[in-house]
C-alpha cells in the first residue's frame, strides 16, 4: 500500500484552485481564503492574485503576505479506519504502531488516541495547530463512540455514565449516553481523559468488549473500512475550520485537565 499512497502524494502537480491550496496549506478555510484573496493579501510568483485562479503546488511562489506558503506546508488531513492491534504512538520500533501501519510519505500523527484493542474513527495530520485546537477538552469538541459491554444495559447504568463518574480522581463531564441494544450503547464524549469509556464501564460494574470510535467532530467513519484511509473533503475541512476557528490551542490554564491526546 505504501507505494501506491506515494506516487498518488508525488502525482498531486495538477493545478488546483487557490482557494483549495491555502486551505490544504492550513491557513484557512476556502471562505475565508478567497476574502483574503479579495483583499489582496495573496501573491502568485509576485503578482496580486485573483478570484478563482489555478496553481501548481510547489511550482509556483504563493505568498500571504510576506509568508511563503511552501510544498512543504501543504497540509493532510485523514481519516483512518484503525483496526485492533494497531498501537498509536509515532515510535517506530512498535512493531504495530499506526505510523508504521500507515506508511504515508510525509511525516503525520495522529489526532486523539485510540487504545490498542479499539477500532474506528482515527485522524491524522501533519497541522499541530489542527491537533491541539481539536483535542484540547476545554474546547468542548464532540467524540462518539458505539460500545459493547459484558452485562446488559440498565437504565440506572445510562444515568450514572451520563452524569458523570469518578475515574483518576476526577468527575467525569456530564455527556450524552444511548441505549441502542442489550449490551450496546452509544455515548458522545467533549473530554479525552486515558481511557475514560473503559474506566467508566469498570467504575460502574461493566467491561467493555468492543469499542469503535464513529465520528470526531463534523467527521464520520461512515462506511470507511478496517484498515483503509481516506483525505478529508473540503466541504469536511471547511466545516472543521468553521468548527475550531474560536478555539484555543494552549491551555486556559493550570487547572485545565486536558488530556485530549488520549482520546477515550
């Protein structure tokens, strides 16, 4: 698969419109690149650009400004189906690790971890700022899960993991909790403390069996298979950058209890 995913990354010198670049770029969504655009504040190879005109990425000087916004700026974004087994962390010499498992041309991490026996919904990217907005939990951004467990879904159960649980000497934030089978439930988390679902299940009597990451955000595994990846749409982008545009990328402060890297 690597060298498919390689020459497709090397293939990508069609002209593309300028609007779509400095949003793969990360500067901005195609909305706000064609005001920037409009206002004048974007050159082609030293020349004002214009409304809807094309660019050959890494062919071409495109600046914002005095910034150059280079090849190597291009940003990714995508979606990965991870399947168990597969370990997120970037060391390589994890034999099943999901960077090794990819193997994308450009260097690119993951976006909240799943654990190594979970599956579904799994972002990557080479934007740090992307990840940090996206993940840190005082941003509140959405994360749902479908969960199996080993006993049979009770309502008192539904209650106790909505309004929140007493894991890693915390309370966990009040969230949205489904039942959709005896033993299966759906829950949308805003935080990502270490595994938080498996702790809640553990904390409450219950094991969880199968747990399956089914959408980040605006983002959604869909019918995506195991093991398979795709790039994000731009209408997926544009909505995300709408999504993240008044989020923060840094700690509040000390009180803040991130963990956003953990994922569930």
């Amino acid at each position: 698969m690597g060298n498919r995913i390689k020459e497709e990354f090397e293939n990508k010198k069609e002209p593309v419109r300028l609007n779509k670049y400095l949003s793969e770029a990360g500067i901005c969504s195609r909305r706000e690149a064609d005001k920037l655009i409009a206002a004048g504040k974007i050159t082609v190879d030293g020349e004002r650009a214009e409304m809807g005109m094309r660019v050959i990425p890494g062919k071409q000087e495109i600046r914002m400004g005095k910034k150059v916004i280079s090849k190597k700026d291009e940003m990714v974004v995508l979606a990965v189906n991870k399947p168990a087994g597969i370990v997120c962390t970037e060391d390589r010499r994890e034999r099943d690790s999901i960077v090794r498992f990819l193997n994308y041309p450009i260097r690119v991490t993951y976006i909240g971890r799943l654990d190594k026996d979970s599956t579904g919904l799994l972002l990557m990217t080479n934007n740090g700022d992307i990840i940090n907005k996206m993940m840190r939990a005082g941003n509140y951004h959405e994360k749902e899960y479908k969960v199996t467990v080993d006993h049979e879904i009770t309502a008192d159960f539904l209650e106790k993991m909505a309004s929140g649980v007493e894991i890693l000497d915390t309370i966990t934030r009040p969230c949205q909790v489904e039942k959709i089978g005896t033993y299966t439930f759906r829950i949308i988390l805003t935080q990502g403390l270490n595994r938080q679902i498996r702790r809640m299940c553990e904390a409450l009597g219950y094991q969880v069996k199968k747990l399956k990451r089914e959408r980040i955000m605006n983002i959604r595994l869909g019918n995506l298979k195991e093991g398979m990846y795709r790039e994000l749409t731009d209408e997926e982008l544009d909505t995300l950058y709408d999504m993240i545009r008044d989020s923060y990328s840094a700690p509040k402060g000390p009180g803040e209890r991130n963990g956003g890297h953990h994922g569930e």
